[in-house]
C-alpha cells in the first residue's frame, strides 16, 4: 500500500489528521482515514462514485 498516491479533500487543513484519504489502485479505490492509516478498505470505482453522488446530493442527510 505505501506505493499509492492519497488523496484529501482540499477543504482540509494540511495539519488536520482528520480526513479521509482515497487512492487509486491497479484493482480498485482504496480509502482510509488519517488518524488510522495502517487501516484501508477497498470498493470498486462504480461504488465509490456512487457512495460520491449520495454525498454531493445529501442523500445521507437524516435528521429525525
């Protein structure tokens, strides 16, 4: 894993250790938070872009 380029979101602050850092592998995305780097789950492009759309829409958003 340490040959992946991660990426954050530019609305992190550089110091922040709270983001949380995609990279593109030969078999997929890989995702891991900042503060937990040794940490890294897989999805497929389709899924993760999807999982991008529901965000951007706010679709997540629930308030009860």
């Amino acid at each position: 894993m340490s040959d992946l380029t991660w990426r954050k979101s530019s609305f992190s602050e550089a110091a922040a250790a709270n983001c949380v850092e995609v990279a593109a592998a030969p078999d997929g995305i890989r995702i891991r938070e900042s503060e937990e780097p040794e940490t890294v789950i897989g999805t497929s492009p389709a899924v993760f872009r999807s999982f991008i759309r529901a965000v951007r829409s706010a679709s997540l958003d629930h308030t009860h």
